[in-house]
C-alpha cells in the first residue's frame, strides 16, 4: 500500500502528464507545418503573374524556421535560446512581409489576408510548443517520486530480510531487486517522456527540416 501511494502513483501520474504534454507537441508541429505547406502552395499557385520568385523565398523561409527550431528546442534557457528566438521571429516577420508582395503578382487582397492568418496560426503553434518546452511536470513531484524511490530499500530492507523465514530464502533477493527494477524502469520513462524535443528518448518528437523539404516541392 505504501509503495503504491508513495511511489507508484505519482511517478504513473508524471508519466501520463508528460504523455499528455508530448501528444499536444505534437498536433502543434502538424499545427505549424501544415500551415506552412499552405503558405507555400499559396505562394506558388495563387499569384496571376507566375514570373516571380515568391514560392522559392517562402520555401527557404519555412526551412530555415524549421531548422532553428530544431536546434533551439535542444537547447535550455541559455544564450543559444534567446539567439534562436530572436531569428525564428524574425523569419516570421520576413514570412509575413513576403506575403505582402503576393500584392504586386495579382494575389488579391481577401486572399493575402487569408495567408497573413496562417501565419499568425504558425506563430501560436510555435509560442505553444516554446511553452510545452519550457513547462514541464512539476519538479517538487519529480523530486518526491526520486526520494522516494532511492530511500525504498533502506526502508523496506528490514522486511525482506525477515521474510525469508516464510518464504524461499531467496526471496529476500528476488523481491528488493524486482521493486527497484519496476521503479527505476518507470522513472526512467517519466524522464524520458519529459522533454519530447530533446531527441533522446525513443519516443521524443523528431524535427526533421529533410521531411518539409520534400513537402514543398
């Protein structure tokens, strides 16, 4: 009963928190990619006058936003962060002016403000995955499930080592080993799961600039 109510529940909880914030990562970068595929085919398709280079200035903006992001994700709060930050906004505003111009190709009006909107929608996924990054599981949690897991067998050495008398000898090895084993594994998954950008776990998000290249083509 103590270990389930100490230990197994908050770090299953950790777990399913971290799932959940990985899950909605995930539909902000569908979120930010599939409104950057529009910009772009709306830049390649809906101008009147073709002679213009305003799909391949989009695509190179797009892919340049995708690789900083990558690359600042992997980071924390330092100066790469704050570098990374200012040059993804600034694409964006490169991004916003260029639709602009869609202006001077025969785009009409109701149909710039309509790609200005896309970019706005790229904006909040990016700000809402910059949270999911910077907010995680609750550290005082963390740290509760970790003590708790690491003071385990001192706590319930004494028992162990009394319960052979009961049972198998070998029980007083097999039970300690088992414990630790199912509660290590399970804040090894928690940690893993906590930062879905990192690239380190099996399950972490993969922001792959080659994957949007081929999309925009």
């Amino acid at each position: 009963m103590l270990v389930g109510v100490a230990i197994v529940f908050p770090v299953v909880f950790s777990i399913g928190s971290a799932y959940t914030r990985r899950e909605t990562a995930l539909q902000r970068l569908s979120d930010f990619k599939g409104h950057a595929v529009a910009i772009y085919f709306a830049m390649r398709d809906w101008p009147t006058n073709k002679n213009n280079t305003l799909a391949e200035q989009g695509r190179a903006l797009i892919l340049d936003m995708v690789i900083i992001m990558k690359d600042m994700f992997k980071t924390s709060h330092d100066q790469d962060w704050t570098n990374n930050e200012k040059g993804i906004y600034q694409k964006f505003s490169e991004l916003s002016k260029l639709t602009i111009q869609m202006r001077d190709y025969g785009t009409q009006s109701g149909e710039i403000s309509r790609i200005n909107q896309y970019v706005s929608k790229m904006i909040i996924a990016f700000d809402n995955m910059k949270i999911i990054h910077n907010y995680r599981t609750p550290i005082t949690l963390r740290a509760y499930s970790k003590v708790f897991i690491y003071i385990f067998p001192i706590i319930y050495g004494p028992y162990f080592a009394s319960a052979h008398m009961d049972y198998s000898m070998h029980l007083e090895y097999a039970m300690p080993v088992l414990y630790s084993f199912i509660l290590v594994s399970l804040d090894n998954i928690q940690d893993h799961l906590e930062n879905p950008f990192d690239e380190v776990g099996e399950d972490d998000i993969k922001i792959d600039a080659h994957d949007t290249l081929r999309q925009l083509s």
